[in-house]
C-alpha cells in the first residue's frame, strides 16, 4: 500500500510539473507558437508567386515520396496550408493569421506588445471586412491567387450579395458596414469628422465675407444716379453680413474650451477721439479667462473608464423559497388562537410577505391594552415554533401592530437584482448604497450623505462583513473614480484586501504607505489623525471658496470660478471603512477615538464620511462618543437584548434570524434583507476595473509624523515601574513592539507606548520605523543588566 501511495504522489507531482500553469510550459508553447507564424508568413508571400503551382498540389500527396516537390518555399505543407487560406478561405487577407499568432506568441513569452483579446477581436473583424471588400471591387477576373485577392470567402460573399440586392446595393451596404465599424471602435472618429466639418464651414464663412467685401468696393464705384439700386444691393448684403458674423461670434463662444482664450477686438476711433484702455484687476483677469474656457471636466483624466456591468454579478436563488399559502394561513391561525387564550380579540388581520419574515398586522379590538400584546412575544413564538419573532407595537404611521414571523424557507437576495432595480439605477443620491430588500419586497436605498456615518454591528458570522461589500458595491457601480475614494481598514487582514486591485482607481493611503489596504495599528492612528488635516484644509478652501459645504464648493470648482493657482481643487467624497473598530480600541484606545469622533462630529460638510463595523457591541467599544456621532446605525443579530440595546438604544437585534437579516435605525427602525454578494463577484469586479487605464497612484493624502520628537521630553528619572521588566522582555525577544509589551504585562495601549518611548530615550530600543518592529540596540542581558545598575 505504501509503495502504491508514494507511486500515486510521484505521478501527481509528474503531472503537477508539467501543467499549463507552469513557466516552461507557457515559455515552451511561446517559441513554439512564433516559430509556427514564422514558417506561415514564409508560406504566404511564397503563395504569391508560386500560387499556380501550390494551389494544384493536393493534400493526400504530401506525405509522398520526395521525388515529388513544390516551389512553395515552406514545402508541401506550406503549399497546402498557403492554398487554404489564401485561395479557398480570405486571400490577401489571410496574412493576419500570422500576426496573430505572432501575438500569441510573444504574450506567452511575457513580451508586451498590443492588448491580446482586444486585438484578436478587432483583427478578425478586419480579416472578414477585407476580403469581402476585395471579393466585391476585384472578384476573380484576373485569375490572381485563384480566387481572387479575396479568397473564396469574399468572392462567393459579393457574389452572393450581388444577385440578393445588387452591385449598387452590396457596395452601399458594404461602406454602411465599414463606417459603423469604424465609428463604433474608434471614439476619436467623430469629433474629427465634426471638426473636418467645422473647418468647412468656416472656410464657406470666409468666402461669403471676401465677396461681400468685394460687393461693396464694386458699390462705391457706382455712379450717384445708381445710388438707388446700390443703397439697396447695399442693405442685403449688410444684412448677410451682420448674420453670418452673429453666427460666427456664437461658434467661437461655444468652441472656447477648444481654442483657449479669447482674442481681443481691436477698436476704431475716429479722428481726433482717443479711447483709453482700462487695465483690468488681475485676479478678476484671471477668473474670467477661467471662466472663460467652459466647464471644468474632473472625469477627464479617465475619461475611457467603464462602469462595471451587471453581468459581472451572479443572480443566486433560493428554491421553493416561496411561502405558501398553508404557512400563511397555518400561521394566522395560530396567532389568532394565542391571542385569544389571553382575551385578546382582533378585528382584522393580513400579512405582508418579505424575502425573509412576513409581517402579520393585526388590529385589536377597541379596548385593547398594547402592553398586553407585547408581553406575548414568547407565548407567540412558542405557538409558532420560530425563532425571532417580532413585535412592533404600534407600527410607526399605521393604527396596527406588526407581529414579523420568519419564512420556513428564505430568500436569497442577490446583489444583481439591487443593482438592476429602477429605484437604485434612476437614484440621484451623491452617495447612493443598495442595502436589501425590505419586508415589502422594496429595494432598501439611502444616501450616506444624509446619515452622515454608519455604524454597524453584530455578532460573528450574521452578515457584517457581506454587508459592507454590498456598501462597497453599490458605490463601485455608481460613481466614478475621480469622484469617490475609499479608505480601508482591515485589522484582519483578510477581509478587505479584495480591494487592493483597485488601488489606483478608488483608494487612498499615506505617502509613505506601501499598501493602500491599512492593517497595522500605527499606520490607522496615523491616517486617521491624516484625515483630520486633511478636513481641516478642506474647511480652509470653503472659507475661501465662501460656501458651505462640498457640493457648493465642486459646483463652483467646475464652473471654473475658483482658481488652481489659489489651492483650489477638485474633492473628492472619501468614505473611511473600518473593519473589527473593537480590536482597535483595545490596542490603541483614545488615541483612535479621538480623530474618529473629530471626523464624525465636523467631517460631513466637507465629504468625508465613516463606516464602523465591530462584532463586539459593549458600552466599552460603542461608547458615548461614538453613539452620539453616529445616529444611522446598522444591527445584524446579536445574543442578548442588552447588546441590542448598546446598538439601536432598544431591543430587536436579538430577535433577528441571522444570515443577513438586519435592523437598520435612520430615523425610523426598518427590518432589511441584506444583499448577498459572493467573493468570487467581487474579484469579477476588481478584475474589470483593473484592466482599465489608471491613475499613477492611489490618492495621498496629507502626510502626518505623530511619533516626532516624543521622546524628547522623556524624563528618565521618572521611570514606569516596569521599565527593567520591559527592557529584559524586549532584549530576550529582540523585538521592539508596543503590542509585545502590552500583551506580556497585561497593561493599556497608552502607558505600554509611554514605557517605549522611555527605553527609546534609554537608547535601549531604536527610534519608531512605521509597521516594522523597533531595533534592539542590545543583543544580551548581561550587558543590559549592567546599563539598568547604572540608572539606579
């Protein structure tokens, strides 16, 4: 059995080494591929000389003997190959075969030359075109290449064409077909062709205005008895004249973005009246050249950049998730009957049927205390059978109260039909986010503008990390990299780096950050108190700009009435995303929360908005501060109803059935089926943004050196307690890290950081290098113990 198994691996790790992801192979296949179009170009050009001959030699002879030859400079197999495509197939045209696999080729070789699919595509597209065209203008009158320069493909097209709609027809359709091809691959077409026109007509203009002038120098030669007739051939010309101007004049305003600033009209005085020129205020100058030039583009820089499509998202689907009739009535009947084990008579009853619970309304008979019915929600779901059964007592705007039952079977939401909902594609949210569906079947959309941050919360596995994906999503579809730009925190590591891809397009970093996608402690203390010089300079250009908030400030920025050369800039919206906010706020504790609720308190005039999300929700993680800064929050299923309670000030958040199902509090309380959104559709998504044209780099944003001169005012006289305690742990391991102190002795973020900055002052430990870990200045105990005797 053993000899069997090592017999099995070593087969395996055979075909393990030779697989198609292998380097060789991929290398190998390469020259083998250009060599092949090397020996096809040869066949080719040999075709057009030797054609006669080659095109008479048949296939079953060419593994004959050698006494039997060709002229074909590639042999028998090349004659062959050279009939079939240059006579029988595409003629002339054929020679794009070669090139493709020389583009082949070379991409298997790792040797950069034109994008691969795309010019596959466009080349056949060409090939076909080409030989039609040669088919139909030369046919096979000459007997050249036996078929024709277009092959047997293009001469039996025309001619096919030719008896269906005519020669006239056939060429019509044929320049019909080119023209849309063209236009349709190459977006500079167009314009030029608009400008080619432009150019004409002004060249018409031109003429219309020397024969004018060529008029009126005839006119005044005419004699005063003809003054008549001159007086009115006079007047229609004026009167052309004056239009053609006004249309000129209007042509040049419109094409201002164009030609660039305007051209001065000289003035004409009369004799003996002199105008005086008034210099203008530079800086109104300047603002009005500005202006001058039409609005200002922010998408210019990618202007060829493609929304991903909906096609990129899978359409998941729950079967026989449909709720039947039998549950419906089974589950009437039993509340009906509950109710009225306690002498609670209703009047009416109906239901609603959402993707996850259906909501009864029920209304009481008059008289009915609804304290009574809400103390049933246990007793209701005993008689159910059904985990997370729902009061709503009564429901905001309606003289009812909801009872939400969970479906035996159900439904998943996909991420695809959000998106391809009117109410999500027609929305002219600044910042609009497909959530779910709601109890009624409606898609859940809201603008983070108006909530202005986000908290959410919920226990492990409920749907925190799928519903910030379809947050992410939902804005990735929506707007344009130049308008949005995300930054991410991911402690874990794992959960965000899906979107390292897109660093180009949508993410910002610090200047000196090698990845846009933060994990380590340090670097988020660091840009989040970036952020907050970054809302700062932010403040500063709405003072100058006099407005209020940043859609003023970008409205008037594109209108070109605020000056570059002044500071001013396109902003950007910049939506913080932090995954597991508990892990940070036990490492570095007020050091975090102190920008976050600067940022959440001041940062919504100027697009800078927060989502939080922690699996933790206790009163030491959500604490006053952020609750306060934070009114729209987020609930996935939690434990208990304290924990509930921590989240939405209420409890619910128990009650949930999990997978996705939420609570979401924005001014009134909605039950939400979250979206559900794949991994492998994000990766779809990133894929097709990153194959587009980019930005040189993510957005930097402000740089920020907390750590310099910390240690300056380090007195070492007042030590921390554990200071030789630290210094030994620091030297055994010969790592230098405040997370190792804290976690070693049990002790706070704050006095471990302080406890660092001492051993950096004992010249114990280096100075801070970012995410690496400080060098330990000494390699042994011994010759620590002796520097500590000297600081006694």
């Amino acid at each position: 059995m053993a000899k069997n198994t090592e017999s099995k691996d070593k087969g395996n790790t055979k075909k393990q080494r030779f697989s198609l992801s292998d380097e060789r192979v991929k290398i190998t296949a390469g020259l083998l591929v250009v060599f092949f179009a090397a020996f096809l170009t040869l066949a080719f050009i040999s075709f057009l000389f030797t054609w006669k001959v080659d095109q008479s030699f048949e296939w079953s002879r060419t593994f004959s003997s050698s006494s039997i030859v060709v002229e074909n400079w590639s042999g028998k197999t090349g004659a062959r190959i050279a009939n079939l495509f240059m006579n029988k197939w595409f003629g002339i045209a054929s020679f794009s075969f070669p090139f493709l696999m020389f583009l082949i080729g070379f991409h298997l070789l790792h040797i950069k030359t034109l994008p691969l699919w795309k010019t596959i595509k466009h080349t056949l597209i060409i090939t076909v075109l080409l030989s039609f065209t040669l088919g139909f203008f030369f046919g096979a009158t000459n007997g050249f290449l036996g078929s024709g320069l277009g092959g047997g493909h293009g001469y039996i097209m025309s001619h096919w064409f030719d008896a269906f709609i005519g020669k006239v027809g056939t060429f019509f359709l044929l320049a019909s077909v080119i023209f849309a091809y063209v236009v349709f691959s190459f977006d500079n077409v167009l314009p030029a062709l608009k400008r080619l026109l432009k150019s004409t007509q002004n060249q018409e203009k031109n003429i219309a205005e020397g024969i004018k002038e060529e008029v009126n120098q005839f006119a005044e030669d005419i004699p005063e008895e003809q003054k008549e007739e001159k007086m009115i051939l006079n007047d229609d010309v004026e009167f052309t004249a004056q239009k053609s101007f006004v249309e000129k004049e209007d042509e040049e305003v419109e094409g201002v973005g164009e030609i660039g600033e305007l051209q001065p009209v000289p003035l004409v005085a009369d004799p003996g009246f002199t105008v005086m020129d008034t210099p203008l205020d530079p800086v109104e100058d300047a603002d009005s050249a500005l202006e001058a030039m039409g609005e200002y583009d922010p998408t210019l820089d990618l202007s060829h950049y493609k929304f991903p499509g909906l096609d990129l998202l899978e359409d998941h689907k729950s079967e026989n998730s449909e709720v039947s009739n039998d549950e419906l009535i089974n589950n009437k009947n039993k509340i009906v009957e509950t109710l009225g084990n306690y002498k609670i008579p209703i009047t009416k009853i109906k239901a609603t049927i959402g993707p996850t619970v259906t909501l009864y309304e029920i209304v009481p008979a008059p008289g009915i205390r609804i304290s009574k019915i809400k103390n049933l929600e246990d007793d209701i779901a005993l008689s159910l059978a059904a985990l997370g059964i729902r009061i709503i007592a009564p429901i905001p705007g309606k003289g009812t109260i909801g009872i939400e039952v969970p479906n035996m079977k159900p439904e998943i939401v996909s991420m695809r039909s959000i998106l391809a909902s009117r109410r999500f594609q027609e929305s002219k949210y600044e910042l609009p986010i497909a959530l779910g569906k709601t109890i009624s079947n409606e898609t859940y959309v809201f603008d983070l503008t108006a909530m202005p941050h986000l908290l959410v919360a919920g226990a492990t596995g409920q749907g925190k990390s799928v519903g910030l994906n379809a947050m992410i999503t939902s804005l990735l579809y929506k707007k344009h990299p130049s308008q949005l730009k995300f930054v991410l925190v991911d402690p874990k590591k794992v959960e965000l780096t899906l979107y390292s891809k897109i660093e180009k397009y949508f993410l910002a970093k610090l200047p000196d950050s090698e990845e846009a996608i933060i994990t380590d402690t340090q670097k988020v203390i660091n840009t989040l108190n970036s952020l907050t010089i970054e809302m700062d300079q932010r403040y500063d250009l709405l003072k100058m700009a006099h407005v209020r908030n940043i859609k003023e400030y970008n409205t008037k920025f594109i209108a070109r009435k605020l000056n570059p050369e002044y500071g001013h800039r396109y902003l950007p919206y910049i939506v913080v995303i932090i995954d597991e906010f508990a892990d940070l706020i036990m490492t570095a504790g007020r050091e975090i929360e102190t920008p976050i609720a600067r940022l959440a308190q001041l940062a919504r005039a100027i697009g800078i908005h927060l989502i939080i999300a922690t699996q933790r929700p206790t009163t030491n993680i959500i604490t006053g501060v952020i609750k306060a800064n934070f009114p729209a929050r987020v609930a996935f299923r939690v434990s208990s109803a304290i924990d509930s309670r921590t989240i939405l000030d209420g409890p619910g958040a128990n009650q949930l059935v999990g997978r996705g199902d939420m609570l979401i509090a924005a001014g009134d309380m909605k039950r939400i089926q979250c979206a559900f959104i794949d991994i492998s559709e994000i990766e779809h998504i990133t894929d097709f943004i990153s194959r587009q044209q980019s930005y040189p780099s993510a957005m930097l944003l402000p740089e920020f050196s907390g750590t310099e001169g910390a240690t300056a005012e380090v007195d070492l006289n007042k030590r921390d307690e554990m200071f030789d305690e630290a210094a030994r742990l620091v030297v055994m391991h010969q790592q230098g890290s405040t997370s190792l102190i804290q976690r070693k002795f049990s002790i706070g973020y704050n006095r471990a950081g302080r406890i660092m900055d001492q051993l950096e002052a004992a010249n114990i430990v280096g100075p801070n290098e970012g995410s690496k870990a400080r060098q330990v200045l000494y390699t042994d105990e011994y010759s620590l113990e002796q520097y500590l005797n000297t600081l006694k």
